[in-house]
C-alpha cells in the first residue's frame, strides 16, 4: 500500500461520502504537484488550470487561497513529495447524472516521491505505442478529469515491447500524447530544429510541463507550435520527448524497439527547465 496522508474538505480525520459524484461517475478534477524542498513546483499554474477546468465543467472548489495554503501546508511535511489535489461535485442531491445543489468535495493527499533511476532523464526512456485509443470530445479535451479509463487501459494492455511510458493516437489517427505525459517532437527543416507537440482540441490533457516548455522555447526563440500530428511524423523525428509536472523531460530512446539518440534540442531544454524544476512556483 501506498503510503499516502488524506486531507478532506481541509480536515485529516474527516470522511468522504459514499455517494460523491467524484467516485460515482468521475465527475471532478484533479492536478499532481512535485514538491520538493517542501514547496509546491508550478503552484500557480497548477491552480489556474485548475480554476479553468472548474469554470468549463461548472464545479465549485474553495478560492485558490484556501487551495494554496492546503497544499503548500502538506507539501511542507516532507523534503519531496507528490501532492494530489481532487475537487468533485461532492456527494449526490439525488440519484442520477442531473447535478444541482450539491456542495463541492476537495481531497489533498501527499504520497512520497516515487524512487526513480536518474538514467531515465538522461539516456532516456523507450516507449511502444497503445493498442487502446482515445475519444475526441471538445468538450473535455485539456481537461485533468477524473476519468483516466483510456490511459488505465493503454497502461495495461499485454505488450511484448518493454517500455517505460506508452504513446496513445485518437481514434482518428492523431498522435495525442503519452498515458501519462505530453510529448515533443524535433524536426529539421531548412537547416534548423523545429519543436512540435499535438494540439489538444480533441483530446489530451494540457500539461502544465508542457505548458512550461512552450514558454521556455519561446523565450528561447526556438520555433514551436501546437498541430496535428500522426503516427509518420514519429517516424521523420529527429528526436522525441516527453514531458510531465513530476519528471520534467524525458527524452526518448527507442520508439516501437526503433532506437532513437536524445538530441541537441532536448538537451538545451534540459538544461533550460533544469532551474525551474528546482524553484518552488517558477
Ligand atoms: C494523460 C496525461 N497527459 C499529460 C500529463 C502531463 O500533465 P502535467 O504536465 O500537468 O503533469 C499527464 C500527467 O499526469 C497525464 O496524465
């Protein structure tokens, strides 16, 4: 068992309902947090995407205020820590989908940072291609919902491929995105690197790392831009990434068992971000 601490609705010994439209139906949201040297990393953007998702779905959730300090409160019991934040619907009015009245649930919970070998951020990771793909729906893409089905079932289905992370397309062909990270691909054109990541129309969570790396290249002045891609565009990159809030950037080593070297690019957005992942709210 995970050792995790529970707050809900602000409290430790508090319970959550056994009819909470979050468990019910995943009718809620949620954001994961590093924290290290007991602060919370990209508190800001965390709780503006946070607020959006809320705004789009119609869910209330306490003030970022009261947000911040719950989290920045358990993030400052341990060095490093993961800290989950949940916000449902809360507990049902009444039986079925139609929502009304009900009074919102929020859960903070602080799980210890994961062991991980360093390799991963520096050789890089493999990755195979899901089976399993995802629904397009305008109306939840970008959004961190509590519904994950899609990624349980790509993150379990039986491969022969090892890989540390597992790439998901959309039901019409599109690469998206990793079960649980964005991706970056690097292409040449006309002599210079240019960056390009899925855009999340249909489909995908917005991360904040990702986020966070097109605001890096930006003030880099390195070319970026959101667009549709396939599966050949994998094919034709000259290097692959992938980003999450916890692991920063991951290059990618092998695509499918097809190799595939960390590149120059990678490399100097490593080496941007790497300040950044040790600041508390960059
Ligand atoms: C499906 C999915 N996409 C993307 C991400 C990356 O989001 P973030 O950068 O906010 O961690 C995650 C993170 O868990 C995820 O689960």
């Amino acid at each position: 068992m995970t050792a995790a601490t529970v707050w809900i609705n602000g409290r430790r010994a508090a319970r959550l309902s056994a009819l909470d439209r979050g468990l019910h139906y995943g009718d809620g949201l949620f954001e994961t947090l590093a924290c290290l040297k007991g602060r919370p990393r990209f508190l800001s953007l965390h709780l503006a995407r946070l607020a959006l998702g809320c705004a789009r779905l119609r869910l209330s959730a306490p003030g970022p205020q009261r947000l911040r300090a719950a989290i920045e409160q358990a993030a400052a019991q341990a060095d490093r820590s993961i800290v989950k934040l949940l916000v449902t619907r809360g507990p049902a009015v009444a039986r079925g989908y139609a929502a009304g009245g009900e009074q919102g649930s929020w859960l903070v919970i602080r799980y210890p940072w994961p062991e991980e070998d360093p390799a991963l951020a520096l050789s890089g990771v493999r990755v195979r291609t899901a089976a399993t793909r995802l629904g397009e729906n305008p109306a939840l893409a970008g959004l961190k919902h509590l519904n994950r089905l899609e990624q349980i079932l790509a993150r379990n289905e039986d491969s022969v491929i090892e890989a540390e992370e597992t790439l998901m397309l959309s039901h019409s062909g599109k690469l998206i995105s990793g079960t649980m990270s964005n991706v970056f691909l690097v292409h040449e054109a006309g002599g210079r690197l240019r960056l390009r990541t899925p855009d999340l129309a249909l489909c995908g969570v917005a991360g904040v790392m990702r986020s966070v790396v097109l605001r890096e290249a930006a003030q880099e002045g390195i070319s970026a831009s959101e667009c549709a891609l396939a599966p050949p565009d994998l094919d034709t990159a000259a290097e692959v990434f992938l980003t999450n809030a916890r692991i920063g950037i991951w290059p990618v080593r092998s695509i499918d068992g097809r190799p595939l070297a960390p590149g120059p690019l990678t490399r100097a957005l490593q080496g941007r971000l790497a300040p950044l992942l040790e600041a508390a709210d960059a």
